[in-house]
C-alpha cells in the first residue's frame, strides 16, 4: 500500500458500539418498534437505543436489542454485569420482567470518530488497481450509505480500469 495512504489510515480514530441483546421468555411487546431513552451512566441505564426485534422479524419474538454507542463507563463492566443493568434498565423503564437469558457483542472499532480535521484516504490507493471500500474508503461518517457508495465507487473504478463497460 502507499506510504501516504497508509499514514492516512493509520490517524483514523475508531470508536466503539457495544449491543446488549436480551431474550424473554413471554415475548414482551412494545409499543413502538424503537426507543431513544435518556442515558444516565451513574444509575446504570447505558441504554439509548432500544429495539423490539420482534416488531421488525417475528422470528425475532422474545429479543430486545440495546445499543450503547461511542466509549464510556459500561465497558469497564463485564458481559454479564452491563447485561444485568440493562435488564434492570428494561424493567425500570418499560416494567419488564428479568430475561431469560443475555448476549453481550462488543464492537471495539464500530464505527470512524468523525473528528475535526479527519483525512479520509483518497479511493485509488495505488495505480495497479488497488481502491479502498467500505468506511475507510468512503467520505461520509460510518454509515450503511456512505460504505455502500464507496464500495459501488471502488468496483466502477475497477471495472473502469480493465475497460469493463456497465450493462
Ligand atoms: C452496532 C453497530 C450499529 C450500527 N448502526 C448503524 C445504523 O443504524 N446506520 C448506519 O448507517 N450505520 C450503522 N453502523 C455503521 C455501519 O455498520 C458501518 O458504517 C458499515 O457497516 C461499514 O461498512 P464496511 O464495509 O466498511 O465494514 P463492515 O460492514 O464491517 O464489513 C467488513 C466485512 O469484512 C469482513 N472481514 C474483516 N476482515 C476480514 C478478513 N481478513 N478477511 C475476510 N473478510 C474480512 C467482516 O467480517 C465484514 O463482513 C453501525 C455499526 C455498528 C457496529
């Protein structure tokens, strides 16, 4: 890889996102499909975001997701000590019983910190062939779309480069 592009990625910050998925044995079912609850780390509720996954696949019945984004006193707990508190979040906010059981997906380089000043490396990282997809490659923050269009960019450029035309 080129020095310069490699320098480029190598200030990239990443930041993580941490996914609490609890399991109930009477599928509880919330009102709305998605929550944005108050956070507040010193009582334990790490919470923000909160999906009902039954309400978007019903194979999913019974399964609550609890996303924690960004860095922050949670991941100093253990698995099962940060499941706990965000089950007793549930019961406090929504009035559900204990889960039955408890899966912790910690994710340390979930997504890029879009800090002033942030480089992105350039998507042709070298002249035989060689383009960056994905977050990295792309000029948006870490989103589905943003690494969607740099992968479709770096594939056009390839197909550019072997002279391959689009149908
Ligand atoms: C928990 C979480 C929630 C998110 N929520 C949202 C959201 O709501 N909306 C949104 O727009 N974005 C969201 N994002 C961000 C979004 O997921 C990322 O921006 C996007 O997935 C980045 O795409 P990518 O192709 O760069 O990387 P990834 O999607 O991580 O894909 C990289 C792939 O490469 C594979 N891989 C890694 N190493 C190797 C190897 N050595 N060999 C072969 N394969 C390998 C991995 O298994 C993976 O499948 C979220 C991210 C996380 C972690």
């Amino acid at each position: 890889m080129a020095q310069p592009v490699a320098a480029t990625l190598a200030q990239i910050e990443f930041a993580p996102i941490c996914t609490v998925y609890l399991r109930y044995a009477q599928p509880p079912r919330l009102p709305q499909p998605i929550y944005a609850l108050h956070t507040q780390p010193d009582n334990g509720h790490f919470g923000p975001w909160v999906f009902d996954r039954r309400q978007t696949n019903p194979n999913c019945a019974g399964v609550l997701s609890v996303v924690i984004s960004g860095a922050g006193a949670h991941q100093a707990l253990t698995a099962c000590g940060l499941a706990a508190l965000v089950a007793q979040q549930m019961i406090a906010t929504f009035g559900l019983p204990a889960p039955a059981g408890s899966a912790v997906i910690p994710e340390k380089r979930a997504t890029i910190v879009p800090r002033r000043g942030l480089v992105h490396p350039p998507p042709r990282v070298s002249a035989d062939g060689l383009n960056l997809a994905g977050d990295a490659g792309s000029p948006f923050p870490s989103t589905l779309e943003g690494s969607v269009r740099a992968g479709l960019a770096a594939a056009q450029a390839l197909c550019a480069a072997c002279g391959f035309t689009r149908v």
